[in-house]
C-alpha cells in the first residue's frame, strides 16, 4: 500500500486537472482514480497506458468526453511526477 503523502499527492494533481470542475467544494471526487493510477505506474505503465486508463475512466465512469479534457498532457504529468516519487 503506498504511503498516504503519495495519495495526497496525486489527488492534488487530479484536482489540479478537476475535469468536472468540482475539486474547489469537493476534494475526493476522483480518489476512485487513485488506487488504479498508482497500481498501474508502480507497475511501470507510460503515458499511453495513463492516457487509456483516464479515457476510459472520463468517459465510462465521469460521463464526460474525453477529447476536450487534455487526457494526454495529464497523463505525461502523472508519469513524470511518479518518476519523481518513485526515485526519491
């Protein structure tokens, strides 16, 4: 299990990202994301896997289309931020 400071790490991000735009009343709205973000990149996924998981997710999960939602710069902040976490 990662250690809290990683979770409270990557939900800032995605509430930084906030694709449905309620992360200022909401805090853990995408925390459904946190547990298979970090499963997948401990498990080494790049940026195209990233970028299929929060597709999917935007748009089976949140409703949303994905297109206008930036998905791939997101993805390659979430890798590279776990490239940062995971060398320190």
């Amino acid at each position: 299990m990662e250690p809290v400071d990683t979770q409270d790490s990557l939900r800032y991000l995605l509430n930084e990202w906030d694709p449905i735009g309620v992360a200022d009343a909401v805090q853990d709205e995408y925390d459904c994301m946190i547990a298979p973000l970090l499963s997948r990149l401990y498990d080494g996924a790049g940026r195209a896997e990233i970028s299929e998981f929060l597709w999917s997710e935007l748009k089976d999960h949140f409703g949303l289309d994905p297109t206008y939602q930036e998905v791939d710069s997101v993805a390659s902040r979430l890798v590279a931020w776990w490239a940062d976490t995971a060398g320190s």
